[in-house]
C-alpha cells in the first residue's frame, strides 16, 4: 500500500508556500472576518474566536490542535466559522471514520454544555439548537472524510492496474521465454541433426577412402561440422555447450580456411584484446571469409591488423573473383549482424566495392572493453550478403 501512504501524506501535509497562500487567505480570512461581523455575547468571546481563526493554519499539520483550540470559541458562540474549517480538516486526515465522529461529537458536547445555562428557552429551541450543534458540524467532517476515501480508492485503484500490468508482462515474457525456448529446439533438434550426419559421414569417408588427399578433405569435414554444432549450441544457450573462439583462434582459423583452398595473407599485431574484443575480432574476419567464397572465389585475401593505443584495426580486402559463383543461399543479413556485433563492442564496421570487383571490410574496435555502448546505425557502404 505504499502509493495509499503516498496519496494520504500529500493530502494530510502542506504544499508549497505559494500554492497555499491564496487557500490559506480564504481559510483564516473569511471565518476571521465573519467573527468580526458579529456580535459578541460575552466580552472574551471575541478574542477567543479570533485565537481560533488565527490559528487554523495549525491544522496543515496538527488537525487536532486546531480543532481542540476552537473549542473554547464555540462555548463563547463566536467558534462556528473557525470550527467548520477544523473539522473538515480533521475529517480528511483521519484514518477511520470514526475519529471524525468523535471529533463531531466533540462540537455537539460542548455547544450542549455551552447551552445548559439557557434552560429558560423554549423546548423547541432547545431541540433545533442540539440539531443544528449535530447536522451542521457532521457536514464538513464527511466531506473531509469522502474525499480522504476517495484518495484511498483512487490510489488501491491505481495499485491493482499496476499489479495487472505487471501480471500481464510476466506472462508476456514468459510466453516469450517458452517460444525462445521452442524455436531454440527445433533449430538444435534440425541443424544439429543434418550437422551430426555430416560429421559422421564425412568420418566414414576418411576411414574408407584410400586417396589421402580425399581423407584430409573428410577429415576436414568432420572437423568443421564439429565446430559448427559446439558453436550452434553455445548461440542457442544449450547447458553444457561452449565456445570460447576469439583472438588466438584466428591463426586457426585462417589455418582451416587456407586448408580450404582460399589464398590469405595475414598480418597479425602483437595485440592483446579482450575477451570481448578478442570475440569480436574473430567474428568480423570469419564472416568476411564467408562474404569473400560466396562472392570472390578464387580471388587472393590480405588481412591486416593493426594498433594503436586505443584501437584495433581490422583490414580484410578481396580481390575480384577468378571462377564463377557458387550457387549459394544468401540471406543479405550477413554485414547487418555483423555491423551490430561490432557497434555491441564498441566499433564501427564500414564496407567499400572497389570498381574492379575487389572488396574492403575495415572493422575500428577499442583496444580494450568500452565503458559504454554507443548504438547507432550500420555504418556498411556496401553489402555482398
């Protein structure tokens, strides 16, 4: 219930000094005046109701004083005006309802005692003044006391949607969280099972083959699907599933690529990145690998790093391509994700077709972990995906 607190301490405790002044001047200055307006039964009764209008303001923060205060002016005649103010104020900071009633049966008490000294009025006076010493002073305590409900419904009010939006979220992400999950096993259950197959086939050939150039390429083979699972299973979340490549898996990987057929020169740094950096690095020169035997087979590969006190420089050009196209699946999302991979560490990637048919990839990462991330949008010039 804490945005009940809230609501009852704002409506039970002063604002601003200027947003009270002009309801302050109404609320000292017109009982005060209506004292003044009348006719005093007994000469202290004046100064008395005076002390109760001076000191309403009391009740921004002890309702109760100021109400006990007015007291005396209503057994003099002259403490209605201040009263009525009191009371209201009493009746809206009260935590139940019957405070309010008690504070009311306080008024009629006192005006009854005050009353007891005219027992020669008639009856019927006697019977209108106790109902007006019970009506009149009920009205402004339950005023007081509805609109302190009324906060009290509007902040439970506010609470329940709060809950039920909070509800509805919770089940919104964990729907999301099962689909994830679903789409996560279907993926696992279909790449991996064709994967798992080609890793076993390709075992088969190189133990049943007898050309060796044939077993390496199988072997190869193996490897890579291999590697392909493991590296699937550690994107998708799988437990037990781990893949830590990164800067000192990149001679391994231009090994295997080399191994492949691609011609590369590689000019490393003495670099020591982060792992963060280090996964990063890894990612931009592996997908521009895969960009360079999609779109520019048979053409040479030269891949620069270079650094310097805040950065690392990565240089990936290849050259036009010297043998037709494979006939490959493109997604066109290659340099996308990767543009994001690197703007996640801190980077930019920019990419740049050269008329001849060559093609740049230049990755600019931090030479260490960045103390924030910067997004922004894909800095690609060009796109072969």
């Amino acid at each position: 219930m804490s945005e009940l607190r809230v609501r009852l301490r704002e409506l039970c405790t002063p604002g601003p000094v200027g947003k009270r002044i002009g309801l302050e001047v109404l609320a000292v200055g017109v009982p005060l005046l209506a004292v003044l307006m009348s006719y005093p039964p007994q000469p202290w009764t004046l100064p008395v109701a005076v002390v109760a209008c001076l000191a309403l303001p009391l009740r921004l923060r002890w309702p109760w004083l100021a109400y006990a205060i007015c007291l005396p002016a209503l057994y003099g005649g002259l403490g209605w005006p201040p009263a009525l103010v009191a009371l209201f104020r009493v009746g809206m900071c009260s935590k139940r309802v019957s405070t309010a009633v008690w504070a009311v049966a306080g008024v009629f008490v006192t005006v009854q005692v005050a009353n007891q000294f005219n027992l020669d009025e008639p009856l019927a006076n006697l019977i209108v003044s106790a109902m007006f010493s019970l009506v009149v002073p009920a009205g402004p305590a339950a005023l007081g006391v509805l609109i302190r409900l009324r906060a009290e419904l509007t902040a439970t009010l506010a609470e329940r949607d709060a809950a039920r939006r909070a509800e509805l979220t919770a089940r919104l992400d964990t729907a999301r969280a099962d689909e994830r999950a679903r789409i996560t096993r279907e993926i696992h259950d279909a790449v991996g099972h064709n994967t798992t197959l080609i890793a076993v086939q390709a075992a088969a050939l190189a133990a049943t083959t007898t050309d060796p150039a044939a077993r390496q390429t199988a072997e190869q083979l193996r490897h890579l699907a291999k590697q392909s699972l493991a590296e699937m299973r550690s994107a998708l979340g799988l437990a037990g599933a781990t893949s830590h490549n990164g800067y000192p898996d990149i001679p391994t990987l231009i090994t295997q690529a080399r191994t492949a057929g691609l011609n590369i020169t590689y000019t490393p740094t003495d670099a020591t990145p982060s792992p963060l950096i280090g996964r990063a690095l890894y990612r931009v020169i592996q997908e521009a690998l895969t960009n360079a035997v999609k779109h520019a087979p048979g053409a040479p590969i030269a891949i620069t790093l270079t650094r310097d006190t805040t950065r690392i420089l990565t240089t990936i050009t290849n050259g036009p391509p010297t043998a037709p196209r494979p006939d490959l699946a493109q997604s066109g999302t290659g340099l996308e994700g990767l543009t994001e991979r690197v703007t996640t560490a801190g980077g930019t990637l920019t990419t740049q077709p050269h008329p001849d048919g060559s093609f740049t990839l230049q990755a600019t990462l931090p030479a260490h972990d960045p103390t924030k991330v910067a997004p922004g949008p894909p800095t690609s010039g060009g796109s072969q995906l």
